[in-house]
C-alpha cells in the first residue's frame, strides 16, 4: 500500500510540474503557482456564494429562536419582554416585520415557514405609535429610577465621611460631600419614596400595554403548543439536510469544472500539447482539492454525523467520543478506497499503454512516434520488454504478449 501511495505522489507531482517530460523552468512554475492561488480563491468564493443559494434553517424559521427563548424562560416579565421586541426604538424607514422575514426569499431557493409569518404579522398589529409612546414613558421613567437609584449609592458612600466632618465641627461650606449627615437620610428616604412611585407607574403601563387586545392575541399564539411544535419540527428537519443541501450545491458547482478539466487535460494528453495538458492539470486539482475539503466538512456537521450521532447516544448513551473512533477507522478505509480508484482507472499504466499503442504514440510520454521505433524520440523511453515466454519482444504494460497471447507478470511490466 505504502509504495502505491509513493508511486502515486511521484507521478502526481511529476505531472505537476514537467511539460512533455520536461521540467518547468523558475519563472513559469512561479507563474502556475500564481494561477492556481487566484483560480482557487475563486473557486471557494464561488462555492461560499452558491452555498447560501438555498436559504438556511434559521432564515426559514426567523421566529425560532425567539419563540424558544419565550418558552423557556422563567421571570415574570417573559410577557412584556416579548411584547417589547416587538416595538422597535428606531422606526424610520423600518421594514415591517413580516417583509423583513420574506426578503430573504429573493434570489434565494426556499420559503420562510408560514407559522414564522404570521408570528411576524402578529408582531407588526402590535408595532404602532400608541404602544410605542407606552414603551418609551416606561423608558423615562426607568432612567429616573437609575438617577435616583445612582444617587443613593452616592450618598450611601460618603456618610462615613459626612459623619466625621460633623464629628470634627467642619463647616458644611468646606466639605466634599453631596449631601450633609443630617440630610443624608431623609434624602435616602425621598428618592426610595420616589423609586416606588415610579415603579408603579411602569407596573401600570406595563399592564396597559399587555392588556391591549393586540398583545392578547400575540401572547395567545405564543402559547399555542401545536403552533410550537410544528415550527420546532420543521427547525430540526430543515437543520438536519441544511449541509447536505449545501454540499449537493457545492458539488453542482464543482463537478462541470472537474469534468471540464479533465476532459482537455485527457484531449490535451493525446495530442500532445503540454503545455495545455499541465495547465488542466493544475485546473483539475485545484477543482478536487475544494470538494476533498467540503466533503470532510460535512463529515463532521452533515447527515451522516447526525445518523452516526444518533446511534452512538442510544446505544452508548454519554459515551460521544465514540465518534471520533468510528472516523478514525471510517476515512481509512474511504482513503484506501479513492486510492484504488485512481490506481485502477486515473493512473493505470496498463489502461494508459493499451491506448497509446492503438494510436501509435509512446508509452511513457504519449508523444507521436512510428511504428518501429524502440526508443521515444522525445522521452527517451524504452517501449518493449522481452516475454518471459517466446522471448520475443512485446510492448510494455501490456497484459499479454503480442506474438504469443501469454499473460506477462505485472512485476516485469
């Protein structure tokens, strides 16, 4: 296995860097270089964008985590919180709710889920300048209580100071002090007095502004189970394909370009411009080296991770790290497996002399040569091997002798 992987990298990168045998001089390997760093850049920018094409589990469920939230929250505000969200601070030039759920929609693949629209719509009945003005008194009057609140830890800070300075008969017009040790609590008690009639007020608005028949319905819809319970399936099953969506996106993206390269690169071979033929083979390999990658990335995130995921936690409940072993043993063996493939039909010398024989070119360099000829007058390259049983010579890397059909050892070959 270990001399295939090597024989497979010397030929890689002598493919990768030689034209008709021939090795790049500095100046046009840099230039290569440089074309395979731009055209990648490209190509994974290219993958990004196709990617968000179809629209994301959270763009197709934009209510979700919001409506979870609600749900699991435990204060007694949960209900005005909610109700808030749903009054902006800044309304100009503002989208509705339900319009901004649906402008993802264009130019992309996919729809925003109808439970998500109608939340939206619940919310925009609520959005009008009366509640607005009920959301921004309860503002004031909470930044009245901060000052208040700010100026009793102010003088709560300084009494023991003020309490000395009266100790030592210090005139008030020569202390540092905001309030005097005679006045500090009767000012502590005004501001608690004032605190608590603001808090109050805001109690009362608060109630008037869920009271409202808007806020009811909102409140109402929230608490639907059923509602819930459908967007909370369609959030999982649209979170479960999401990456294999993606990846099947990518792909699409990729595999013309791959099929493309390979394509001019095998043209390119046989007739015999080099120059071309390295060219589509960097194209090719710059092509593969991103699905390569996308591929393992849905590995780790993707719809075999999940269903591997899943079998580990019921069958080996809090033992997770299961995981990592299934994949140590897993991309091995999808690794000796992609190895056999390019070893048998990409890089198979026997699959490669036979049609270069047919069309009278040599083994080695694929160049045109005549018919007779023993050396590649290019390459160099010595075309026959003697058969091990009429003696007589026969084209290397071919499976059987051309006098006498029998099968040559591979070893030979």
């Amino acid at each position: 296995m270990f001399a295939r992987i090597r024989r497979l990298l010397s030929q890689f990168f002598s493919k990768s860097r030689t034209i008709n045998n021939e090795p790049l001089n500095k100046v046009s390997l840099i230039v290569i270089i440089l074309i395979d760093i731009f055209i990648l850049i490209n190509v994974f920018t290219g993958l990004d964008d196709i990617s968000r094409w179809h629209i994301s589990s959270t763009e197709a469920y934009p209510c979700y985590s919001e409506w979870q939230d609600y749900r699991t929250k435990t204060t007694n505000d949960k209900d005005y919180e909610i109700v808030r969200l749903s009054l902006p601070s800044d309304t100009n030039n503002q989208l509705s709710f339900q319009r901004n759920y649906q402008q993802v929609e264009v130019g992309h693949l996919g729809k925003v889920s109808k439970s998500c629209l109608q939340y939206a719509d619940y919310k925009d009945k609520i959005n009008n300048p009366e509640k607005q003005q009920i959301i921004k008194t309860i503002d004031q009057e909470q930044a009245k209580i901060r000052t208040f609140e700010q100026e009793n830890r102010t003088i709560q800070a300084q009494y023991d100071s003020t309490l000395l300075e009266k100790i030592a008969g210090q005139g008030r017009e020569q202390s540092i002090n905001q309030v005097s040790a005679e006045k500090a609590k009767q000012t502590l008690e005004q501001n608690n007095r004032q605190i608590s009639t603001l808090k109050q007020k805001i109690s009362t608005l608060k109630n008037e502004l869920l009271t409202k028949p808007e806020s009811i319905s909102f409140i109402a819809f929230l608490k639907d189970n059923n509602q819930f319970h459908e967007v909370d399936k369609g959030y999982q099953k649209a979170s479960f394909w999401y990456p294999s969506i993606q990846l099947a996106f990518q792909s699409l993206f990729l595999l013309p370009l791959i099929l493309i390269a390979l394509s001019v690169h095998k043209f390119a071979q046989g007739r015999g411009y080099g120059l071309i033929s390295l060219i589509s083979w960097h194209l090719l390999v710059i092509f593969f080296i991103p699905l390569i990658i996308k591929i393992f990335e849905f590995l780790q995130i993707g719809a075999i991770y999940k269903f591997i995921f899943d079998i580990i936690s019921v069958i080996f409940v809090g033992l997770l790290f299961l995981i990592n072993y299934v994949y140590i043993l897993l991309i091995p063996i999808i690794g000796f497996g992609i190895i056999q493939f390019f070893q048998k039909f990409v890089f198979n010398a026997k699959v490669q002399a036979a049609s270069r024989v047919q069309k009278s070119r040599c083994v080695n360099c694929a160049k045109k040569i005549r018919h007779l000829d023993t050396y590649c007058p290019h390459c160099g390259y010595y075309q026959y091997i003697e058969c091990q049983n009429c003696h007589n010579l026969t084209y290397k890397h071919l499976s059987y002798c051309k006098h006498c059909g029998t099968s040559q050892d591979s070893s030979n070959l």
